[in-house]
C-alpha cells in the first residue's frame, strides 16, 4: 500500500468523533516532546519531535488540530487506552486533521521504527463558530483538504515563475516540505527564505503575500489557514 495512504489513514482516526480525555493525562503544554514555537489567539504551533524507541507521555488534544508531517517514523498511536492500527510509517507532506474542539481526547505515540518522527502540530484556538470557508485560487496552490477550522493549501512553485500572491482570510502557518520557498517582503521588510523541511511562517488574518521558488528549483509548501 502506498506509505501516503497508510499514514493518512492511520492519523486520519485522530479525528473519530466521540473521543473522550482519560483522567491523569497530561496538558499537551507539559509533554516533553511536544516545543511550543507560537501561540496567539488565532494558532497554536507544535514541533513534536519523537527518537526511534521513544513515546510520549498520555496528553490530551482539546483543540481541532491538523499535523503536518514532516520526519518519516513508523508510529503506534493510542486513543483513550487503545490502539488505532498497526505501527504503520509516515510519509513527509502528509497532513491530517482531528476535530478535538468541545471532544478533546488523550493520546499516546510510540515511534516504533528506525527514523525519527517529526511533525508540526496546528491548533486552531477559537472555541466554535468557524466562518464558511472562502478558499483563494492562484498558479500552483490548490485546496488539499478543508474541515470546519482549516482550509489546507497544498503550494507547488516552479523554478524560474514569476512570484504568486495569496490573500488569506485567516491567520496561517506556511510549512516547507522541499525546495526553497521565498516570501516577499510585507511592509517595507526584505523577502524571507525558508528551505529546511518544516522550517515555517506565519501571517495574520487578512494578509497577503507574494510567494516563488528560489534557489534555481521548485519548491512545495503546505499552508493551514485557520477559520
């Protein structure tokens, strides 16, 4: 079976409705492989970071949240107490969405295999009436997966084109998966750059921006609107 789709359908259980936080779990902000790198009222953003052989401790998810994936590792995922499937691997770019907001619930990851696992974590902060989506269309960006807190760009830059402006309606977090990505400058700053695999930025609500590939390749990016 093709690695995309086992990883999407493993993770994709995150979201199984009727989750229920077990008692004793820790908060997701005392987990130690889970380093906070934003938080506003908009997002919060998670590096998780998990060694072979390693598992985090029980936490628990209360926000909807969607991972990107960025470190292959071959993952044995707990729900309340019990296992979702068989260790299966992860494949970088992957991304999946959990609906936690008014269901949180508590989960446990064991990296079971022989690469690091890594992911950035998106939750969006707001308590329930998510607006309708308005999804923007531009050269090399399409909707690769919509729920009611995200709109989730998939972005794919050729070399050499000219650059291509989005206008989001909610803040997001731009996450680079190869290639370089290159962000014009917003309001008289000099361009940005980011071309490690989850190197990443962030924009508020209602802010447009130019982005092209750089560095003589194309680039890939995903971008997580927040509703």
């Amino acid at each position: 079976m093709n690695r995309l789709i086992v990883a999407a359908f493993v993770l994709a259980s995150l979201c199984a409705a009727g989750a229920v936080a077990q008692p004793g779990a820790a908060s997701i902000t005392n987990e130690p492989h889970h380093k906070r790198l934003l938080y506003t009222s908009d997002v919060r953003l998670w590096d998780v970071t998990l060694p072979p052989g390693q598992a985090t401790q029980p936490f628990v998810h209360d926000h909807d949240v969607a991972t990107v994936v960025i470190g292959d590792g071959t993952l044995n995922i707990q729900r309340n107490g019990e296992g979702l499937t068989q260790p299966a691997p992860n494949a970088r770019g992957s991304v999946i969405v959990a609906e936690h907001t008014g269901a949180p619930a508590t989960y446990r990851i064991e990296n079971k295999g022989t690469t690091e696992y890594r992911a950035l974590e998106i939750e969006n902060m707001h308590e329930g009436n998510w607006p309708a989506a308005a999804p923007f269309t531009a050269s090399g960006s399409s909707v690769l997966k919509e729920s009611r807190a995200f709109t989730i760009y998939d972005v794919l830059l050729e070399a050499g084109a000219p650059e291509v402006t989005h206008n989001h309606t909610g803040a997001t977090i731009i996450v680079v998966i190869g290639g370089t990505l290159e962000q014009a400058g917003i309001g008289g700053t000099d361009p940005v750059r980011i071309q490690q695999p989850g190197q990443w930025l962030s924009l508020p609500r209602f802010q447009p921006h130019a982005v092209s590939a750089a560095g003589g390749a194309n680039a890939h990016a995903i971008e997580i609107e927040v509703r």
